[in-house]
C-alpha cells in the first residue's frame, strides 16, 4: 500500500479566495491553486524563506516543497499569461496549532485563539457561532469581520468570546468555524455557496436573523429561536428578515431543528 501523504502545516486561511482578470473571462476555466500552494508562495515569495526553511514552516520534507512550490509557480503563470481566474481552495493541508513559535505572523489566527480550538468534551457542549458587529448580528456571512462565539451547556451559555476572521471570504470563513469546531451558525443573510460548505462541514445554519447576537445565542440554546431555513442573500443590502421559523415549532424543541 502507499504512504498515506502528510498534512502541510499553513499558518491561516488566506484572506482573497481567488482573482478574476480585467475583461471578458468567464468562459476561461479558472485555475484552482491549492492552499498549501498558496502557503509556499507566501512563504518563499513574499516572506523571503528559503525552501528548507518553508518545509520546516510547513511540516514536510524540502523535496515535498519543491514539488508545491514549482506546481503552485506554474499557475500563476498560467493564469498571468492565458488571463485565467485563480481560485484558491483545497489542498492536503492542516491549519497550524498555534505552537509553532517561528510562526512569523503575528496575527496568526490559531496562534490567537488557540484556546478555543480544543472544545470541552460532553455531548451536552454546543458551540455556536455568530455574525457579529457592534452586539448585533451582521447580515452578511460573508463580509463579516467578527463572529462572537458561544458555549451551550444545559441551555446556558457558559462561555463567550469575539473572534477576528482577519478578512477571510466566504469560502474561507466555513473553514475557520470548522476550525473552531463550531456547531452552528446563526447570521443574517447567506449565499448558496457558504451554505453548502457549511452543510459540508456539517454546521448548523439559522439564518435569516437580527438583533441582539447575545439574544440570539440564548435563543437558540433554549431552542427557540426565529429563523428563516431558505434564507438567501442578494448582495444588494437586504436584511434578509424573511418569515421566522421558530425551533420550538414541529415538536422538535432541539439544537437539531433545523433539519426538516
């Protein structure tokens, strides 16, 4: 059997989820740089690190790097010379555990909240996420620049926190809930692609919320809280109220219930 292959260590999530050139490219198919190519980029290109020190960075053999690295140097150079999109996404690849003391970023998200990512064991402990701005619940997924994180425990909130996604775009942003190991999300408004990477990541949606993001949380904890299960968002400032749906309702009075 083959060597299962290891994980690349990047420090975070990158902060653009890809690049469209200037003029009619939509029927150029998009090139897809991985996130642990992106990672050697940064690494070696902008920060200056020989491939030695990359490979220590990220965890791998040096010979590892030269293979991303050259791969990751060819797409761009695709996409500089045939006017492709670039896409960043994918990739075998693990967010680093914040003890990595050469890091080099000091806003390095695991680095900063490295005390959230070991959730308290217990089936009765929910983590929950919410779009936050200012105590209210931000109504873009996507443009959110905080979310404030929550733990349920016997339908109490036990513990709270502010967090910073450091810029992350949508995609990006179902990868630092994954990462926090949170359970659900509650928000305003959300597009059809950060929906399925959250289904995919198997996190909760309530969306289609506003108001007092405490609230919400204790809402939800209690299992009442009012949400719209088909939010969409249009991008054109809505606030995405939409009928409420009530987690009470259908008898199913759990965390669970927005599965119907």
């Amino acid at each position: 059997m083959p060597r299962p292959r290891k994980s690349r260590r990047v420090c975070d999530y990158p902060r653009t989820e890809g690049f469209r050139p200037a003029g009619d490219s939509q029927r150029q198919d998009p090139v897809i740089l991985t996130v642990d190519g992106y990672e050697t980029i940064r690494l070696i290109d902008r920060e200056g690190l020989s491939q030695e020190q990359c490979a220590e960075r990220m965890g791998v053999a040096r010979t590892t790097v030269q293979l991303i690295y050259a791969e990751a140097r060819k797409q761009l150079a695709d996409v500089l010379v045939e006017g492709r999109p670039l896409v960043i996404r994918g990739g075998e690849y693990r967010l680093c555990d914040g003890c990595v003391p050469d890091c080099g970023q000091s806003d390095c998200y695991k680095y900063r909240y490295h005390h959230l990512l070991e959730k308290p064991k217990g089936e009765t402990i929910m983590r929950i996420a919410v779009t936050y701005e200012d105590g209210e619940i931000f109504q873009h997924f996507g443009h959110t620049a905080q979310f404030k994180v929550y733990d349920v425990q016997d339908g109490k909130i036990v513990s709270s926190e502010v967090v910073d996604t450091n810029g992350s775009g949508h995609g990006a942003l179902a990868g630092v809930l994954t990462a926090l190991n949170v359970d659900a999300l509650i928000c305003g408004g959300i597009g059809g692609g950060a929906q399925m990477a959250l289904a995919a990541a198997g996190i909760q949606l309530y969306g289609g919320v506003s108001g007092s993001a405490d609230e919400a949380a204790q809402a939800l904890a209690e299992g009442n809280l009012a949400y719209n299960p088909n939010v969409k968002c249009s991008h054109h400032g809505e606030h995405h109220h939409g009928e409420g749906h009530h987690c009470g309702e259908h008898g199913c009075g759990s965390h669970n219930c927005g599965q119907h």
